[in-house]
C-alpha cells in the first residue's frame, strides 16, 4: 500500500508579511502550525509531515497581511 504523509505547500506574497500556516483536521482542530513568521515577497514552499496523523481529510489556512484561504488536503496511508 503506498504511503503518502508529506507534501509541499507552496504560495506566493507579493511583499513582506507576516505569514501564519495552519492545518487543521476535518473537525476544525488545529493539529499544526506550520509556519508563523516574517517572509520576503516571493514563492515559498513549505513542508508538511503527516506521518503521525491519521489518515483522512485535512484542511490548511494561510493568513498573510490581510489575505485569508483555506485548501482542502487528503492526506494517505
């Protein structure tokens, strides 16, 4: 059976901001934050390791200045 637990997040910010990268499970629990600081204008990537969460649905949010999405993610085991 193949085994999926990482993956890369990537977005992109158009100035410096402050960024806060958040996962969170299907209930709406914050299971992890992945990324709460200062960043450069540019593309970013960033890694997430699922390794020791349950298999199932997951959702990530991405606050940066005044910008807010949230992306679903399904995360394999």
């Amino acid at each position: 059976m193949p085994n999926y637990p990482v993956t890369e997040i990537h977005f992109s910010i158009p100035e410096p901001r402050h960024v806060v990268l958040t996962v969170y499970d299907i209930q709406g629990r914050r299971v992890r934050v992945l990324l709460n600081q200062l960043m450069n204008a540019g593309t970013h990537t960033v890694r997430f390791d699922g390794s020791d969460l349950p298999a199932g649905i997951y959702f990530y949010t991405i606050q940066a200045g005044h910008f807010t999405a949230t992306r679903r993610m399904l995360l394999l085991k």
